[in-house]
C-alpha cells in the first residue's frame, strides 16, 4: 500500500472519530437528556467547557481529545 492511500485512510477514520465523538457531546448538551445518576468524565469536562473561571478556555476539540 502507498502512503498516500494509508494518509487518505487515516483521514478518513479521523473524520469519522471525530463525528462520533461530536454525537456523544451533543447528547450530553441535550436539555432534554435526563440527568444521570453519577456523572460521567464527558458531564465534568463539559462544565469545565461551560466555566470560564479556568486560564484556558476547554474547548470541544480538547474534549474530543481527551476521550480518545
């Protein structure tokens, strides 16, 4: 196999991580979503997202990155 075609490869999986990753957060912001028991990693990275008070502003591409 070339490279190019393990890039394109790469590529494309990257993508479609990431379309996950997006999914999971937008059901987690979903108003509609009943509050969970306990929360989960993904619930207290995104109150980080929403709280400003932090030096550096978390923002949905850390979250993604910190989940893989």
């Amino acid at each position: 196999m070339r490279i190019t075609g393990l890039a394109a490869r790469l590529e494309k999986n990257i993508k479609e991580f990431d379309v996950f990753y997006q999914q999971i957060i937008d059901e987690h912001l979903d108003p509609k979503r009943s509050k969970p028991a306990q929360e989960d990693i993904l619930d207290v990275l995104l109150q980080m997202h929403k709280d400003r008070s932090f030096k550096v502003q978390l923002t949905f591409d850390h979250i993604k990155a910190i989940l893989m």
